[in-house]
C-alpha cells in the first residue's frame, strides 16, 4: 500500500513552504524505473553507435584531407580528391529558400484555420493537411519533375531571368531544375509540418486572451498579432525548427529536381546538389577508401548540423518560454 501520511517540510523559500510527499518503493515502481530508464538510455547508445560508426567509416577522408575538405569544392573520384563545399552551400540554401516560403505561407495557413475559418471548413482543411505530410517524398519529386519543374522553367524562370536577370541571383539558362526548384519542393514537404504544429499551437491560446483584447475594443487582427502570437511563440518556432531539420535531411525528393552541378554559385537557376543528395545519387557507385570515407563524411557533417539546428531549436523555444524572475 502506499502511504500518503508521512509529510517533510522542506526550508521556507519566496513562495512558502513546501511539503514532499515520501512513499516507499515497491518492485514495481522499480521495475518500471528501470525499463524506462533502459528505453531512454538505448537511445543515447544508438546516437552515440551512430556516430562512432559514421566517423570509424569517414577517418580515412578526414585524416587525408583534414579541415580542407569543408573549404574544398572539388569532386573528382579518378583523382581522389573531395571537398565538401558545394554541397553544405547548397544543403543551407535549399534550406534557406524553403523556410522563407513556407514560413509565412504556413503561418497564414495556421492563423486562417484557429482564427478565421468556419468550422466547417476547418476539420476538412487540417485533414488535408496531415494526409500531405504523409505523401512519400519520393511521390512528391515525381511530381516535382512532371508538373513543377516545366512550370518553373516556363514562366517562372523565363519571367525573372527575363525582368531581374541584372542580379546574380537570377542569371543563367531557365533549366527549370536547380537550386529553386529544390528549395521549393523542400517548401512543399516542410509545409504541412509547420502548419500542423502551429495550429496546436494557436489552438491551445486560451479564449481569454482574445476575448480580454476584444473587449478592449481591438480588432480581429489586433487581438492575433498582440494576443494570440506572443502567447504560442514557443510554439511557432519549434514547428519552424522542425520543418528546418526536416528540409536540411530530406533526400529523394531534392536528388530529383536539384540537378547534378556541384559548384558555389549565387544564381538559383544553377544546377547544384546538398549533402543528402551528393549522397543519395552516388554512394551505390563509390569505390575506394577515399570515394566512400568523402561521402561518409559529408553524413557526419550533416549529421552535425542537424544536431546543431535541433539543440538551438531547444534553447530557444527554452528562453521563451521561461518566466524571468521580475515577472514572478
């Protein structure tokens, strides 16, 4: 049986004494102690496993071409020599262009299903959305090939080279597949991510702090962007991280609309490639102990960015939601 009556009291503290409530342990409690405990502690093995293997398989690359090869932009595999580049530009430019698309556009998305909809509408739309984060990425660079593409080239591509070609961003040949039509399928998949999670987010703002704004005589517009947004930024921004790892990772579909150039260019027309995709189109065909360390390699490294965009996703979904002392 478990005791309830046995109470400490702990030192005084700002807000008063606090009780701690002892109960004894029975097997079970350490039964499932344990197994938890095994379940979290199996994960922490499987990364560490991971990255030990990654970099065991990568040392002859990154003894032979040490910190040059993130500064290198060669790729030649008769000649053994590997750089790492083009491909990390491209991975963060993908990324980059994905994110500036589908973040507004999923937080528009969001917004209009919690705030504006009719009900009606609002379960169809939301179910719709998750059924387009399901859709295997590799259905979605079919159609990024058949249907997307043709129509970046012609108009999309023909119109800014044609109006805005004088920038270095949009000069060269409208190929339809580079680094645009890339970061643009990558928009299409990180999407329904954002607005999914943003819309919990919006959804668990509660009714008070629209109605308060309300009754103050703000508009619709004024209680959402005064109200509702400061309250679920915690929220907004891990949706934003997540689709990020989401777009720094993903693989098939950007293999298929990237093209094949492996080069640091600011033009969006260019053909290009990203880590994922250097290694998805040519990690079947590597030999040699350079070839394939070069590419395990390019894995260790993107493995470490996506460390680094989900650890400062933490930290800063963390600082926002953390109450600073003045406001205790």
């Amino acid at each position: 049986m478990i005791r309830n009556d046995v109470i400490e009291k702990t030192s005084p503290s700002p807000r008063g004494w606090k009780t701690i409530l002892k109960r004894p342990v029975s097997p079970g409690d350490w039964l499932f102690h344990g197994v938890t405990m095994m379940a979290a502690l199996t994960i922490v093995a499987l990364m560490a496993t991971m990255v030990i293997y990654l970099w065991s398989d990568a040392r002859p690359a990154i003894l032979h071409f040490g910190a040059g090869f993130l500064s290198s932009s060669a790729w030649d595999p008769v000649r053994d020599d590997f750089g790492a580049l083009p491909a990390i530009f491209g991975t963060l430019l993908t990324s980059a262009l994905a994110m500036i698309v589908a973040v507004p556009l999923g937080l528009g998305v969001a917004i209009f299903l919690v705030e504006l909809s009719p009900q009606w509408f609002q379960k169809p739309a939301s179910f719709l959305i998750e059924m387009l984060a399901a859709i295997p990425s590799v259905v979605l660079g079919l159609w990024a090939l058949f249907v997307m593409i043709p129509v970046i080239r012609d108009p999309v591509e023909q119109w800014l080279g044609g109006s805005l070609g004088f920038l270095p961003l949009f000069k060269g040949p409208p190929l339809g597949v580079g680094f645009l039509s890339g970061g643009l399928i990558l928009a299409v998949m990180t999407l329904p991510i954002i607005i999914a999670i943003t819309r919990e987010a919006l959804a668990s703002v509660p009714s008070s702090q629209r109605e308060a704004m309300l009754a103050l005589g703000a508009t619709r517009w004024e209680a959402i962007n005064h109200a509702v947004l400061p309250y679920a930024r915690s929220g907004i921004l891990a949706a934003v991280m997540l689709g990020l790892g989401r777009a720094v990772g993903e693989t098939m579909a950007v293999t298929m609309v990237i093209g094949n150039g492996y080069q640091v260019t600011a033009s969006l027309f260019a053909p290009g490639n990203t880590m994922a995709s250097k290694i998805a189109a040519e990690f079947a065909e590597a030999s040699g102990e350079l070839y394939t360390g070069s590419l395990i390699e390019l894995a260790l490294i993107l493995f470490a960015v996506t460390l680094v965009i989900n650890v400062t996703g933490r930290l800063l979904v963390r600082k926002l939601t953390t109450v600073p002392k003045g406001g205790e």
